[in-house]
C-alpha cells in the first residue's frame, strides 16, 4: 500500500504551521477498523516552503503493524493488552554515526547508538533486532521543560540516581517481570521521576524544571526497539532503556 498528501501554496487556501497526525488506509474513510492495511505518520510545517518526505509502512508482513489491534514482535502477534512503554512516531533516535532517525523510519539492521559497555566501557553501538508497535491505549504521554509529549508514562529513563520512570508502580504492577529485569540492573527499586530530577542526556544531564502530561487517541502508535546489545539508546537526546524488547541482551557485541 502507498499513499501521498499534497499540500496546497497559494494564495486562496492556508495552513497553520505546527504538527499534524496523516493517516493513510486502503478504504475512503478515516475508521482504521474498516480498514484492512493502514499507517500514520507526523508532518511538520515551520512556516517554510520546503519539501519533507519520509516512507512509512505497514503492510501484513513481520515486523510491521498490522492494525492497532495487535502487533508483530519475532514471529509473535501480542494483543493490545500487553502495553508495552514507548515513544510517538517522530521521535528522534540518535545513530552511532551521531546521525538522527525519527524512530518510525528505523529499521533491523540499523545500528543506533548506546551508552557505555559495562564490560569493556565502550560505545559500541546496538543493532536493532525488531521494531515493536502498539497503542498508547489510556496511558499517558510526556514532554520535559517545553518539549512536545513523546514518552509513555512507565518508560524506563536514565537518572543521575539510575533507572527511573514517571510511573514507577503502574510499570511494576503491569510488567512484573519486565520491573524485575530492569531493577536487577538498576541495582534496586526504579527511581520516580518527577519535576526536579535530573535525566542523563547525549549532552550531559538536564534538570526537569517542567513537563506536560498529555491524553491522547487511544490507537495512537507508540514504538520501542529490540536491540541486542546492552538494552539502551537515545531518544530526542535523552538514555533510555528498551526494557529487554526482543530478549537479547549482552554487552560488547562489536
């Protein structure tokens, strides 16, 4: 399935800049259940003329989003149940080569970049394995310090005091396991994010002086990264945790 917008310039018909969700299905209506292949995307306008095209899909194959209803994760259909923590489609992720992807354009093979090697204490970057899509279903999104929300609620963030998410016991209470893994690594409990605490950035830190919580559309797509490295990345600059998404784990693979 393929699809295109056109956006109109001149003088009659205009568009006020900002972020707007596309949506394309293969029927003539906007109801994704009446639909059999549909996908969304993010289009940007910054008061600019200039053209912007990425490719978005999601056809009846491995590793693509077949509905909002269920999701391919290795050869396995989980229900929309199972809510996994993730990132909106137009969030950037950071490459080894330093380059920037929004996560719904990367794809297995890619190479994303990761914190140090707790072995070896290298970068060696992880290699993305599968792509994991679901609905935000009735959690909530999150921005710091002016950001747009781009993080589900229960996503494991680094801290300056180690693994932290906003909502602590909502991600223990729903994925004991999966709390379990990431407390073994974090050397105890997750700490709870709140405004004052400081997250780890490609940068150095950054003090959360703010954020904004935000309801969306429940069959909004979220995306998480199966790597097989050492379960971390950078998402819009900050170290995150992919919560052992595809099961392979281990450090200097590289």
């Amino acid at each position: 399935m393929s699809g295109y917008i056109l956006v109109p310039n001149n003088n009659t018909i205009k568009l006020n800049t900002g972020r707007r969700e596309i949506l394309i299905t293969d029927v003539q209506t906007h109801k994704t259940e009446n639909a059999s292949s549909f996908t969304k995307g993010v289009f940007t306008s910054a008061g600019e003329l200039r053209v912007s095209q990425e490719e978005f899909l999601v056809t009846r194959e491995y590793d693509f989003a077949l509905s909002t209803g269920s999701r391919y994760v290795a050869n396995r259909i989980i229900p929309p149940y199972v809510e996994q923590t993730c990132f909106t489609s137009d969030t950037l992720i950071t490459m080894s080569d330093g380059s920037t992807k929004h996560i719904s354009a990367v794809r297995r093979g890619d190479i994303v970049k990761s914190s140090e090697c707790d072995k070896c204490g290298k970068v060696h970057g992880n290699e993305v394995t599968e792509i994991e899509i679901t609905p935000i279903s009735k959690r909530l999104l999150y921005g710091f310090n002016g950001m747009t929300p781009f993080v589900s609620e229960e996503h494991p963030l680094m801290t300056t005091e180690g693994w932290g998410s906003i909502n602590v016991n909502t991600f223990m209470q729903k994925e004991p396991e999966t709390y379990k893994a990431v407390m073994e690594e974090n050397g105890g409990h997750l700490v709870d994010i709140n405004v004052g605490t400081t997250l780890v950035t490609e940068d150095g830190e950054m003090k959360i002086e703010s954020w904004v919580p935000q309801e969306r559309e429940p069959e909004l797509q979220l995306y998480n990264l199966g790597l097989s490295g050492n379960h971390t990345y950078y998402a819009n600059g900050m170290l995150v945790h992919n919560k052992g998404c595809g099961g392979h784990g281990g450090d200097c693979n590289f």
